[in-house]
C-alpha cells in the first residue's frame, strides 16, 4: 500500500482546481434550476475501480444531470465493518432531480452494479451516498442529507477536500487525521485504461 497520506499535507499538495476529462460525458451544467450535489462512492468487492468508473457514468447519464468533477481515488480498511479494503471517491454533479428522486436514482445505479445487502454495511461491489444537496438539510425517512456519518470519515472527508475545501472544515480534517487512508490513484483513474 501506498504511504498513508497525513490529511493536512496531502491536502495543501493538491490543486483544488484541477478538472477531470470525463471522456463521453455531460460535462456541462444544465442551465435552469440545477443544484450542486456531491456523491460519495465505495467499492470493496469485485473490480473495484472498473465499479466505479461504470458509477461515474451512470450518474452522467442520468436525466438534467452532469458530473463536473471527481476527485481521487483513496484506499482504506473498513470502518465499523469487515472485508476487504475499500476504494473511495466523491463526484460533483449538477442536477435538476430532487433529492429523493436522486437518491432513488443512486439505488438504481447500486442494484445495477450488484449491490447486495445481506446485513449492515456488508461488503459491497459499490456503495452511493447523497453526501450534500446543494445547502439543504433533509431529514426524512428514506434520506438524511447532509449525510450523517461523513464528518467522522478521512475516506469522504479527503475526497470531498478536493472538490469543495470550503464545504471541510480545517478542524473537521484534523478530527480524522489520525485515520489510516492510502491515496490509491489520482483524479486521472477515471480516464485511465
Ligand atoms: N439513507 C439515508 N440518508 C442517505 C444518504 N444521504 N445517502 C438511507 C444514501 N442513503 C441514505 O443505505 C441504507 C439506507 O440509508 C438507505 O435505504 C437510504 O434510504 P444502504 O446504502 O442500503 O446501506 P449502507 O451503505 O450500508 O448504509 P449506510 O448507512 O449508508 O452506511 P455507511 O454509513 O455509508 O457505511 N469503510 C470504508 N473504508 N469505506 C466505505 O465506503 N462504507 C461503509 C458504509 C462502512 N465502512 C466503510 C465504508
Ligand atoms: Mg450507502
């Protein structure tokens, strides 16, 4: 495994700013009505990355939506479960979905992949988290946005870091700090062969 990345120094070595080529797909924003979404994506079953890669352009496809950016690629155990490591990235979007029907969408896109969910956080050929909706705060009971376990977790945290440092806190970084996590690939893994 890599060298495990200390929060703070690997974020001051990014450039917050890079954009991703999205080969073939909806790069730019719809123009009406869209909001900001930022999905975290895990995999630690099967082909990891190519799960991934293939969530990315479901998203893409889906209707008044286009993926913006993605972030990189991190490496890390599981946490509060078993298996396999998993691989961890968070996409930016631009949707005109609401956010149930995002999420309806995201379960989708899991079952297509082979989701299965034998027990609480099971291992899974790929995991999508509705992570932030634009600035709303949803509480119902299919949905809680912003998603209630992100702050505890370096493998959203970093990720989300690089695409919305303003959305991460400098003490919320910190807080994970101490979390083991592998930069696994750069924002390139989604274009690689
Ligand atoms: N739900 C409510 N709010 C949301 C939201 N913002 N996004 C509901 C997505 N779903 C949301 O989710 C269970 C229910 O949560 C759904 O029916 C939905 O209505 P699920 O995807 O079926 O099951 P899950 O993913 O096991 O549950 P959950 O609560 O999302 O698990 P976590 O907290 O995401 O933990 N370790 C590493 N290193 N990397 C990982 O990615 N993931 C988990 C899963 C544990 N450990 C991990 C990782
Ligand atoms: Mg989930």
């Amino acid at each position: 495994m890599a060298e495990a990345p200390k929060a703070a120094a690997h974020l001051q070595r990014l450039n917050n700013r890079y954009s991703v080529p999205l080969g073939g797909m909806k790069t730019s924003a719809p123009t009406t009505g869209a909001t900001h979404a930022w999905i975290g994506l895990g995999a630690n079953l099967g082909e990891r990355t190519a799960a991934l890669r293939q969530a990315v352009q479901a998203l893409a496809a889906l209707p008044g939506t286009c993926v913006l950016r993605t972030s990189s690629l991190y490496r890390s155990a599981p946490v509060d479960a078993g298996g396999p490591d998993y691989l961890n990235a968070v996409a930016e979007i631009a949707t005109t979905l609401d956010a149930h029907a995002l999420l309806a969408a995201l379960q989708a896109i899991e079952q297509a992949a082979g989701r299965e969910r034998p027990y609480r956080n099971a291992p899974r050929t790929l995991d999508l988290d509705l992570l932030l909706y634009g600035n709303q705060c949803i509480a119902t009971s299919q949905l809680t946005v912003p998603h209630p376990r992100m702050h505890e977790r370096a493998f959203v945290l970093l990720p989300l870091a690089e695409l919305a440092p303003e959305q991460v806190s400098p003490e919320a970084l910190q807080a994970v700090s101490g979390q083991t996590i592998a930069l696994h690939d750069g924002p390139a893994w989604l274009s690689a062969t």
